[in-house]
C-alpha cells in the first residue's frame, strides 16, 4: 500500500481480505499473485515495492518522525507507535480549512470495484474506506503537531514550533530524505503513473467496452441503470433519494440501505457476465505492453525502491 500527499493515494493491494468478510491482518509473506488468471495479478506490480518492504520503510519514516517530533518540543510523542504505522496526518478541521482525503481504487482487491457479495451488502462501497482505516487507526492531531509533522503551511500559519524551525515538508518530510535521499513529492512514480494509464486506456479497449455492456444488462434487468461500475460506485443518482430517506444529516461515508442493495447486484452482476476476469485479461495487456515501452523507467523505480528499503532496514537495525 502506498501514501502519497498531498491526497492520500491508496493502492489497495496490501489489504487482506478474507473470503467470508471478516479483515484480516496483512499476510506475513511477500507473496505475490504469479498467475495471469488471478485478477490481483498485475505485471506492474514486479516493480512495485514489495509489502515487507512497505512495512520496514514506514515503520522506518514513523520512527524517524517521532524522534524528529521530540526534538521540536512535542515530548507527548516521545513513544508514539508506529506498529502499525499512523495514516497520514489530517489537518484539524477546527481552524477552518479543508484537506480532501482521496481513496483510489487502482490495484489489487479493489481495481475493478467491490468484488465480494457479503461486504458489498455490509459496506457497500465504502470496503476500500473501511479496509484503510482498519489498518490505519486513525488518530487526532493538534494544529502544531499536524504543521510539524508535514511541513503543509497555509496562509499564516507558524513555521516555528516551541523555538524551533520546522523542517522543509516537516518531519515526516526530513524523514523522507532520509530514507529515499529525496522527498518522494518531488520525484514521479512510474509506477503509479503507469496503474492508472494502463487502467484508463484498458477501459478504452473494446474487450473492456463489451464486459461494460454485458454487466449493464445484467444490471438493468436487476432494476439498476448504469452504463459501466463505475456509475454504480458514484451513484449520484443515489443522492437524493439518499438524502430524503436520510435526512441532511446523514454521514456519506456510511452505506445506505440503497447503495448497500446496488453494491450487492454490482458483485452478482460482475459474476454472472464473468466482467472481473474480462476486464483484467485486457488490464494485463495493456500492462505488458507499457512496461515494454517504459522499462527504463521501472528498472530505476525497482532500484531507488531496494535503496530505500536497505536504508530503512539500516535505520530500524541501529536502533534495535
């Protein structure tokens, strides 16, 4: 799973699911899906970092932070856990100011929707959310705190914190250096690049377009009306009778009783027409076909991902 900021970018494939809708905890091996019929499995994924690495390097980033933090004054944090690490920091929403916090259903369990019959009809689309925030605990930040750690100014907000100078991107930032050599805003990832093009383009491709129908009628003879899974995932048709059976009140990150029943016919639909294996067939291609093109660009991304995992690891082993 990867975090990226200033939205947070999720990539799903780091989070277990099991088959009877109960979350499980991340498996303890790296392994990866080898065969081209399992729909997790995507070319791409080789040149991705691989999830133990994952889990060193944030270990390594969150524990670089918390010693960062103390030296700023923030003493409360001297033993904050970062096993398993924290989500990124959300600004508090007292001040006044908004910061989006953006899931993306790009890799692995979730790129082509809910898939599972019992959490689309607990969740209904909101698994990926739930998944997240179950593998991060989410936890309240004070503005100071928030500032320190990312170093995201707005307006006239202090540089400073109890007489010291927060660091460039903030301590979550320094920590970046220390362990990519740079902070990771300021350089591309390929492969994220790459996941969503192949994904944009694979949808383009009439394989693709004819699962899209085929999952339309089977929808449509359910009583739903959209032209692709995506229409059904935004649901803005949902809104307002949503809101009338609701009320204004209503917290849209808690599934209605109307998105939990399309989820539901979305998964019987996408099993019925055989859409998760059509459309991935075409993912897969599309895939092969830009990592031939853009290899140079991987092999860097592969490599500059061992270094920062070998860097990790060093920084964990001379503080165990």
């Amino acid at each position: 799973m990867r975090i990226a900021a200033p939205l947070l970018l999720v990539l799903a494939s780091g989070l277990a699911l099991s088959a009877c809708g109960q979350w499980t905890d991340p498996p303890a091996s790296d392994a990866r899906p080898t065969s081209s019929d399992d729909p997790r499995f995507l070319p791409l994924a080789a040149y991705d970092m691989p999830d133990g690495d994952v889990r060193t390097v944030g270990t390594a980033r969150w524990t670089l932070a918390e010693e960062c933090m103390a030296r700023l004054g923030f003493d409360g944090l001297k033993n904050l856990s970062v096993d398993p690490v924290p989500d990124w920091p959300e600004r508090p929403a007292t001040d006044g100011v908004f910061t989006a916090t953006a899931l993306v259903e790009l890799s692995g369990d979730f790129r082509y929707g809910v898939q599972d019959p019992e959490q689309a009809a607990r969740y209904g689309y909101q698994a990926l959310r739930v998944a997240y925030e179950r593998r991060y605990p989410k936890r309240k930040w004070t503005l100071p705190e928030y500032l320190a750690l990312t170093g995201e100014f707005v307006g006239n907000d202090a540089k400073a914190v109890h007489g010291h100078p927060i660091p460039d991107r903030g301590c979550l930032g320094e920590a970046d250096r220390a362990i990519y050599g740079t902070n990771r805003r300021y350089r591309r990832d390929p492969v994220l690049e790459l996941e969503s093009k192949s994904f944009q383009q694979g949808m383009r491709d009439p394989a693709w377009k004819h699962a899209d129908k085929a999952w339309s009628v089977c929808m449509r003879e359910a009583g739903f009306h959209y032209a692709t899974p995506e229409d059904a995932r935004t649901g803005r048709d949902r809104e307002e009778p949503e809101q009338r059976l609701n009320g204004e009140g209503h917290d849209l990150n808690e599934a209605s009783a109307l998105e939990k029943k399309t989820a539901t016919a979305d998964v019987r639909c996408k099993q019925r027409t055989g859409y998760v294996s059509a459309v991935h067939a075409v993912d897969v291609r599309v895939q092969n076909r830009l990592i031939t093109k853009n290899r140079t660009d991987l092999e860097a991304q592969l490599q500059w991902n061992r270094d920062a995992a070998r860097r990790a690891h060093d920084i964990l082993e001379g503080r165990s």
